[in-house]
C-alpha cells in the first residue's frame, strides 16, 4: 500500500520552507506525461497548456504561518464518494480553469528574504504532481479496507513544500456506498476548513440546474447569538423599560460570559488540562498516523429531533456526540479516575465573514475578488460523563450548553489574544501557545452545513462527502457534513486511543436512533 502513495514526503519534521527567486507573476499550468512511483497517469488528450494571471505576492497570514510549525503540520482530507467512475482527463482539464485561479492553489510558501517571514509566489504548476492515480488491484476483498488503509497511509505523510500543498487521488474503486472516490488533500496553511469546503463546492454544480452553483441553507431567522435572547424573551416589543431592561441583562450575560471563556482559555494556554482519561491522546499524537472512518445517517431523523425539540441541528449533532462519548467513557470506567472529570472538546470557528459560494464560483470564472484566509477562534465545549436515563437529556444539555456560547464573544478575543502572541513573542511562542491549547483539551468537534440538492463535480455526481483533518494533538476528531437529506459522520482517530473505531461509528448511530425513539415515546412529534 505504500508503495502507492511513494514519492510524497514523510511526515517526521516540519515543513521546511524554501528560498527562491521571484518569478513573473503570469502562471503556467503544464501537463506533462511522466508518470511514475507506483501511479499511472494516462494519456489525457488535453491541451496542455494554460496561461492563468495572478495577483501579487502576498505575506502568509499570522495564522498560515502557524501551520508550518512542526507541531502543526495539519491537512485537510476531503473524500468524496461519486456514483460513476471517474474520468481522469477531465480533472487535468478542468482544474486550471477553476481550483487553480485561487492563487494559492498556484502558489509557492517561500521565505521572504527581507524580513524572514513567508510570502506566496506564483510559480508553474505541474499537475501530474498534484493529481495522484494509483493503480488498484484488480482483486480485492474488501475496497473498502482498501480505501481506509490508502487514507491511513496518506496520513503518514505530508505535501512536498516545493510545489502548491495540494493534490487530488482518483480511485476507480467501488466500495459500499460509491461507485469510485476522489481524494482532495489541502494543507491548512492554505485556508480554514469552511473556506476550503466552500472553495470546492465553488467548483460543483447542481445536478438539476447544471448552471446554478449548490445552495447552501442558512437561518431563517435574522437574529443570532445573544439577540435571538431578546426577541425570544421579550418578543421584541412591549414596554421601553422592558425593553431596556433586557438589553442590559443581555449585555451584562456578554460581558460576563466572555470574561469566564477568556479567563479558563487563558488558564487552559497556561496550566489547566483535562483528565487524564482513555480519550485522552499522550504526547507527540500530532505525529501519528490517522484512521478515517465515515457513516451516512438520515438527516431527516435530525430534522426531525430538531423541530420536537424546538432546538437547532447543531444542538441535535453535539447531543447525540455527548451520549456517544459516555457510552465509551463508561464502557472504560475501570480506567477512568475517581475524581471529577473535566473534558472539552475544541471547536474551531472561522470568525471571517465567509465570501459564499457564488462569490468563489465568480472568482474562479470573472477573476473578480474574494475574502479568504485562515482566521481561527477557539471555543471549549465541555462534556460531561454519565449515562442518562433520558436520552433527550443530552439534546437538552447540549442546547443549553451552545446557547451559552451564543451569549459570548470567545471566538473573537481567543483568536485576538493568539494573534497578540503571535506579534509580540514570535512565531515560535505562538506555536507553542495554540498548540497548548489544543493539547490540554480532549477531542475536537465540528459540523459542517453541506448543499440540500444533488451536485455534481466536474460531472460526477457525488454520493457523499467526508471531510476531516490529520496532524492534530486530538486522538479523536468528530466531523459532521449534511448533503441533501444525509449527514455523514466522519471520523479521524489515533488507533492507539480509539482501537475500534468502527464500534464507535455504531454507537454514534444507534444514540441517534435511541433519541428519535424517545421523542416519538414521549409524543413531541406533531403530526402532520
């Protein structure tokens, strides 16, 4: 297997940034036929030409820098399951007209030589470098094993700095739930997981509306955070002094709050850590090789939790993880210490306000402009251990838990107090600081909103997508991803924390069945 994927750089150090001369800002994309290492690379037929124009160098931001420290060499993996086989000759035509007019995607990470940061350089792109086509075994017994091990194996290793940190495998493999797979790998110095999702779902289109890009749901509601509060409490009338007065409950709630999460993300950068217990991944986890598991369950039976309970998605997600995670934790009680427990799990929030995906489609198609960048806030949700009489109860927990964040600005000032260390200790402090962060807390939890129609990607209509991440110091990373009306649970585990991690994808499974059950026992499904 890994003879597959031979020629990508090891993953041991870190990234070793490279010096070069500056180049002219016009990028050539070339395809040359010099296939090797294990993977074929067919004769594509496409023009192999293109001239694509790109902006200025850029200085890397505080936060793009930070992915090139040793301890955060991070990658985003993207599975996507498509229901026909794939055509290679189309990505090596498609690509240079829509990924690679994001500069980044055609850039070089590079040292300035003036002041010993880092900048990005166009430079000629090669895409037999990027798109990756191993040859499979005709015969396999299981091509879903198959799959998981050439993922684990990816996650050994990590993108050579001396071309764009990207590439994309092609697997004309069958499995399960997919007719054949593609593999987008993106090192996170590129941008944050929602800017990158966004970027490839820029590239797709629906199915039924072959022009129209994927729609994306948003709140039906204009108020969010702490004002939803207000409009809930007050209903947004009455009289001025109940006006008032609510405005200054609220306010005071934000200020209160945001002291007590920026205060315990201070002492958790310093010396606060969580509990020692079997979730628990020991030092130096960032190096280890991860395994990537998903499960596609009904987003219809999330709906339908959510409005029984009147809550939201997010609270239907993080409720059933939390009973998942003291199913486990409990089936490890002989390992589990006998005081009291505290684990979190660090949520990462893109505090930039996102372009959206028509303002990516129109910038790969008009070269017109659009926001991007890493821009990271730090949120701890703590999860409490125990198993519930009332599987509801964790719906509930974690509503209350989310709907106290809402009454916060932790996002804001954690990403402001990094950025701080960043600009006044260097980037070797910053390093050092997040990766305390990250360290002392348990796993990290994320649910990323997907299209509601069927999309297609350079016309391959896709069965589902799994995104995740490896080279976090987590040994458990939990990612949600909804697609029409199915929502894959994706998951990256250290083998060592998590030996079965397929007994976990069952779990998280069946806690969601138990609560749908429990909301039919009790009669909070309305008919009709």
């Amino acid at each position: 297997m890994e003879s597959l994927i031979e020629g990508i750089t090891r993953r041991k150090t870190a990234l070793k940034p490279i010096k070069i001369t500056k180049r002219n800002p016009t990028t050539t994309i070339s395809n040359h036929h010099d296939g090797g290492g294990g993977v074929s690379h067919d004769d594509d037929g496409v023009d192999n030409q293109y001239m694509i124009v790109s902006g200025e160098e850029e200085p890397l931001s505080p936060s793009a820098r930070l992915f090139h420290e040793p301890n955060f060499n991070v990658h985003v993996i993207a599975i996507m399951g498509s229901k026909n086989p794939i055509d290679p000759r189309v990505a090596y035509e498609k690509l240079p007209q829509t990924l690679l007019k994001h500069h980044r995607f055609s850039s070089l990470q590079v040292v300035d030589d003036k002041n010993g940061g880092m900048k990005w350089v166009p430079t000629n792109v090669n895409l037999h470098d990027h798109i990756i086509i191993p040859t499979i075994p005709q015969t396999l017994e299981s091509p879903d094993k198959f799959l998981q091990d050439y993922v684990y194996n990816l996650s050994k290793t990590s993108i050579d700095s001396s071309k764009p940190m990207w590439d994309l495998h092609l697997l004309n493999l069958k499995t399960s739930d997919a007719v054949a797979i593609g593999i987008f790998r993106i090192h996170h110095s590129l941008g944050d997981g929602t800017s990158l999702m966004s970027l490839l779902l820029a590239c797709t289109r629906q199915i039924s509306n072959p022009d129209a890009v994927p729609t994306i749901p948003t709140s039906k509601t204009k108020n969010s955070g702490w004002f939803s509060y207000y409009s809930s409490s007050s209903g947004g009338g009455g009289p001025w002094w109940r006006r008032w007065f609510m405005t200054v409950c609220m306010v005071f709630w934000l200020v209160w709050n945001t002291l007590v999460d920026v205060t315990c993300f201070m002492a958790t950068a310093v010396f606060l850590t969580d509990t020692e217990t079997p979730l628990k991944a020991p030092a130096g986890a960032e190096f280890t090789p991860r395994r990537f598991l998903h499960r596609t369950v009904s987003l219809d039976d999330m709906k339908l939790i959510k409005n029984a309970m009147n809550t939201t998605i997010n609270d239907v997600a993080l409720g059933h993880g939390k009973e998942d995670e003291s199913t486990i934790s409990t089936e490890k009680k002989n390992n589990l210490p006998k005081k009291k427990i505290r684990l979190r799990s660090t949520l990462l929030v893109n505090i930039r306000p996102s372009s959206g995906i028509q303002a990516l489609a129109d910038m790969m198609e008009k070269d017109t402009e659009a926001k991007w960048g890493n821009s990271i806030g730090y949120v701890f949700l703590p999860f409490t251990i125990g198993i519930k009489d009332d599987p509801i109860d964790y719906i509930r927990d974690a509503k209350a838990m989310i709907d106290r964040k809402k009454l916060s600005l932790e996002a804001l000032y954690t990403a402001s107090i990094v950025d701080l260390v960043l600009k006044f200790f260097g980037i070797k402090a910053s390093s050092m600081f997040a990766r305390r962060i990250f360290s002392h807390t348990t796993l990290v939890f994320s649910n990323m909103v997907g299209p509601i129609e069927e999309i297609e990607f350079y016309g391959h209509t896709l069965e589902y997508l799994a995104p995740c991440c490896y080279g976090q110091p987590h040994g458990l990373m939990i990612n949600l991803q909804s697609y029409v009306n199915k929502m894959t649970i994706v998951l990256s585990v250290d083998e060592r924390i998590i030996p079965d991690p397929q007994k976990l994808l069952d779990d998280l499974e069946d806690s969601l069945k138990l609560i749908k059950e429990a909301v039919y026992a009790k009669g909070l499904v309305k008919d009709g």
